[in-house]
C-alpha cells in the first residue's frame, strides 16, 4: 500500500470515528429529559403575596413555594426557587435557564403555542364589571366599537381582551382602582379582573354593575414546562392530583389563604383554589 493511500484511509476512519463520536453525544444529549435532574429550577415571580412573595429574610414564602416543594417530594428531586420578572418566565424556561413556571400562571392558547402546561391545579377567577348606563351585560356584548374594555397591564383580562375583542377599544391600566373609576364615569364600558377585586373596590361606585360569570374560553392555572416533555407533564399531573388528595389545599387554605375563602363565600362565590 502506498504511502497516499494510507493516508486517504487514516483520514477517512478519523472522519467515521468523529461521526460516530458526535452521534452518540447528539442521542446523550436529546435523550437527556427534565426528570433525569437532581434539582428542579422553578421561576416565579415573588411579586404576588400570599401565592408567590419572600419573607422579612427575603426567602421565597407563600402557596405557590409549597406546591413547588411539595412537587419537588412527589418527583424525587430538589427544588430551587428562582426570582424572576414575569415577562422573563416563559423565555427562561425555553432557554433552559428554569426547568418548572409555577407562578400563578393561566394556561391561554397563545402560551400553548410556545410551552407545556400540567393539568390546572387552581380554576379560573376572572370577571367583568360594566357600567350601569350601557346595554352590555355580558362578555358577548363586549366586541363592538363602540364598546372600550378597560384591562390591567400584564393580566389575563388583557390578554383575553386583545384576542377576543378586535373590534372593542381596549384601555390598559396599572392600577385596578383607575380602571375601575373610569368605568364608573362611562369613560369605560367594562373591566375585566378578578371576582373579589371588582366587588370589593366597586362598593362606593355607584355607577358599576357586575357580571361573576368566569371568563369563557379561559383555563385555571398550571405548571408551565417545555414543550414535548411528556412524561414529565404526566407525572407532574399525577403528583398534582396525589397533592390534592392528601389534603395540601386546606392546608394552604388555613395557612395563607383563610382569609380571601372567607370573603369569597360571603359573597357567594367559590374559591379558586
């Protein structure tokens, strides 16, 4: 054999030794799941007392922190509690920077397009106050144009809003309260937000009637995840049900939330967790 011959030879099995390396590093690497982790990241944003907040030590405290924990039992794994803006949430977790979004969170079909959900784990609790010398008495009367829908920033009211209502006026609020007075001046025909929110900032406003009837075509809250991780999905859904099971949601009820269900059956309303 002559010496270039050799050489193509030896150049072609280090190519097929390469190939072959990157392959089986390539299927490790596809093959490498969520699960298969010790320690679980799970974004929130700690903005949201008593579900999602720190304590005075600046530890990460409230219901959703315990779920999370509680999760973390269930599956095996530690968790890590990560603090982060809710506009970062979903690109962390496609960049693989959080594994889990437990932040009261709704499940949307436009979220869908982009991540997982588990099975929600708290309903929907969102309704619609409208000002009393309009004709709209429902979410159906809402899409028209001469119909402006306040919502607060950020929220799924705004959200529903602008998927839902492409002939409506949409007016974005930062604060509830402004939303709220400018319904009540008619400046507003209708605010979207939560059921005890509406009725408890609406008592003075005379000119507000309210509508509890849940937002249609929306879901409660879920465990956010990346997409096609099915059988982590499965078991969060199936640990999700043993949880609940086992009494943790009167747990949580007596512990932070004793309060807001006291509320909520006052005014008739089943609470959403």
């Amino acid at each position: 054999m002559n010496k270039r011959k050799y050489q193509i030879r030896i150049a072609l099995l280090l190519v097929f030794l390469v190939a072959i390396n990157t392959y089986v590093l390539t299927r490790h690497k596809e093959g490498t799941t969520t699960l298969d982790k010790d320690t679980l990241i799970v974004g929130m944003e700690l903005k949201f007392p008593p579900f999602e907040t720190v304590d005075a030590n600046g530890n990460p405290m409230g219901v959703s922190v315990e779920l999370a924990q509680k999760l973390g039992e269930k599956l095996g794994k530690h968790i890590e509690i990560r603090s982060l803006d809710w506009v970062g949430l979903i690109p962390a977790l496609q960049t693989q920077n959080i594994d889990l979004i437990i932040s009261s969170m709704s499940i949307t079909e436009e979220r869908l397009e982009t991540i997982d959900f588990s099975e929600e784990y708290a309903s929907s609790d969102i309704a619609l106050a409208i000002y009393k010398g309009s004709d709209v008495n429902s979410y159906e009367d809402l899409n028209r144009s001469d119909v402006t829908v306040a919502v607060k920033q950020g929220t799924i009211g705004e959200m529903w809003a602008m998927n839902n209502l492409p002939d409506a006026k949409i007016k974005s609020f930062t604060e509830v309260s402004a939303g709220l007075l400018d319904v009540n001046g008619g400046q507003s025909t209708a605010f979207i937000y939560d059921p005890l929110s509406l009725i408890e900032s609406s008592k003075n406003l005379s000119q507000i009637k309210l509508n509890l009837n849940p937002l249609p075509g929306t879901k409660g809250w879920g465990v956010g995840m990346r997409k096609g991780e099915t059988a982590l999905q499965q078991a969060i859904n199936q640990a999700l049900m043993e949880i609940k099971e086992e009494g943790f949601y009167d747990e949580m009820r007596e512990k932070y939330l004793k309060e807001d269900v006291e509320k909520y059956e006052s005014y008739g309303l089943k609470y959403f967790f």
